[in-house]
C-alpha cells in the first residue's frame, strides 16, 4: 500500500491533468446513479423534503394499470420495428455487398441519412403520411377504392405509425454494420462455395449467417436496449399527455411521472425496473445467439 501510494505521489502531475474527467464522471454519472437507488426508496417532489416509503414506489408500481399499459405498448412498438428492420437490413447489406452492384458508397450514403435526420423532421413527415383525414397513405387508398384508415385513432395504427419511424430511422445504421461484416468474411469462402455449385441462398445460410454471428448478436442486443428505451418517437408524436391510444412507452411513462408530475421517488424507482427488464432480455439474446464458449 505505502509502494502504491509512493507511486501516485512521484505521478502527481499526470493524475492531476486527468482527474477533470474522473471528477466530472463521479459526479454527473456514479452519483446520479447510486441517488437515484436511494430515490427509488422515497417520495420526494423535487423541492420539499424526502419522506420514505420503503417498497411502495415498486408496490404500486406493479399494481398500475398504466405502467402494464405502456410496457405492452413498448413491447409491442419494439417488435414490430426491430424484428422486420433487423431482417430487411442483413438483406440490404447482403445486396450492397454483392460484386455486381456499383457506387456503394453512394448506397452507405443514402441508407444512413436517416440515421442523421432530426426528429422532429421525422415526426412531422410521418403525421403527413399517415393522417387520419388528409394523409398520404390514406389519399393512395381512396384512389385505390379502399376506406381510410384512421391511423391515430387506435393503439394498433398509432404503434404502426411509431415502429414504422423506428424502422426507417436505424434501417440504414443497421445495414453499415452488417456491410461491415460481411465485408470482413474471406471471399475464398464464396469462391469455394460457386465452385461446388452451392446457390446464393445456401451460401447466404452457411457461410454469411454463421460468420456474421457476433454481429448479429451486437445488433439485436442493441436494438433491444434501444427499443425499450423508446422516447423520442411517441413523445413528439403524442406530446407529454400521450393523447393517442398505444403511444406511451416505459420511458415516456416515467417522464411524465417524474419531470410532469414531480413523482420523482416513483420515476427513479420505474428506471430501476426498466433496467432489471434491459439486463433480463440482453442475458437472454446472449443466451441464444452466442452459441460458442466465448
């Protein structure tokens, strides 16, 4: 202990240049998270003082009607986004990365400025399509001799609406890093592939699939984590009031009952809840696609 503590002292100087970062990361990461463990424990309005409540924040939690609401929302919302997105995007990275095709680089392009694109812009373009009286998608079906849809009218056409943003949004983000991956598996393997006559659909499921297996499981981990952390999507669609049915997600719900309600004792303790359900589902995709000892 006393050779450590000679050695920081002699390295004074550089623990001195980097400790701003330290400093920073305790105090606006580490403490917020062991405050908000301690918060969960409390009921606290933002201003008076705490008073505590042991367990009754997570009691009256599970026994909300609206928290099991907004979790089949999320659940709901994140299946219809990422499990379509996820396939058409290893299909689009799959095509780009075929010989035939030219100006990739202008493909990367033009599949990632979603990604990159304001929300809000998003949010604005999707009411447009989808609206209930004057929207796009609603104008092709009259013409179609079909009725219209009224899409914010109920939770399925509303979780349609904001997948579908989802979707378009990380379509691209998700076929870069497929391409990636598929950029990085040696052509030999192909070219054996051609050679003993195997077509493209059995080289896609016995060479691609496995070879792109860690990647797989680094997107669908990802698009996990992020699907159930969904908020900008259904908060400026809906607003904070969440007036279109199916809207409220996990997160949008635990905004509303912190930073609208000043329920901050029972958002913190909703934050937990929805990190335990992360940590659950992350374990669970590991679990079945990393199928090695790694």
């Amino acid at each position: 202990m006393g050779g450590l503590l000679k050695e920081i002292y002699k390295s004074r100087t550089l623990y001195l240049f980097i400790s701003p970062f330290y400093i920073l990361f305790l105090v606006f990461s580490v403490f917020p998270i062991i405050f908000s463990i301690y918060l969960s424990f409390h009921k606290w309005d933002g201003i008076g003082s705490m008073s505590s409540v042991g367990f009754n924040n997570f009691n009256y939690m599970f026994h909300d009607p609206n928290f099991w609401q907004a979790m089949i929302n999320n659940i709901a919302i994140w299946l219809l986004a990422n499990g379509p997105m996820l396939v058409c995007a290893l299909v689009i990275a799959y095509v780009i990365n075929l010989s035939i095709v030219k100006f990739k680089g202008f493909f990367r392009i033009a599949f990632f400025l979603p990604n990159i694109t304001a929300m809000v812009a998003v949010v604005i373009i999707f009411q447009s399509m989808f609206g209930n009286e004057y929207g796009l998608i609603n104008f092709f079906l009259e013409k179609l001799g079909l009725d219209k849809i009224a899409w914010f009218n109920s939770s399925t056409g509303v979780r349609v609406v904001i997948a579908l943003m989802i979707a378009w949004r990380y379509l691209g983000y998700n076929a870069i890093i497929y391409l990636s991956g598929l950029q990085r598996i040696p052509k030999d393997l192909y070219e054996a592939a051609n050679l003993d006559g195997a077509t493209m659909f059995q080289t896609f499921t016995k060479i691609t699939l496995p070879m792109l297996r860690s990647i797989i499981l680094f997107s669908v981990m990802m698009s996990t984590i992020g699907g159930f952390q969904i908020f900008t999507e259904p908060q400026v669609l809906a607003g904070n009031q969440s007036p279109y049915p199916g809207s409220e997600t996990i997160v949008l719900y635990m905004f509303r009952e912190g930073f609208v309600y000043q329920n901050y004792g029972y958002a913190a303790a909703v934050s937990w809840v929805l990190f335990v359900i992360i940590g659950l589902i992350s374990v669970l995709n590991w679990k079945l696609f990393n199928k090695s000892d790694d």
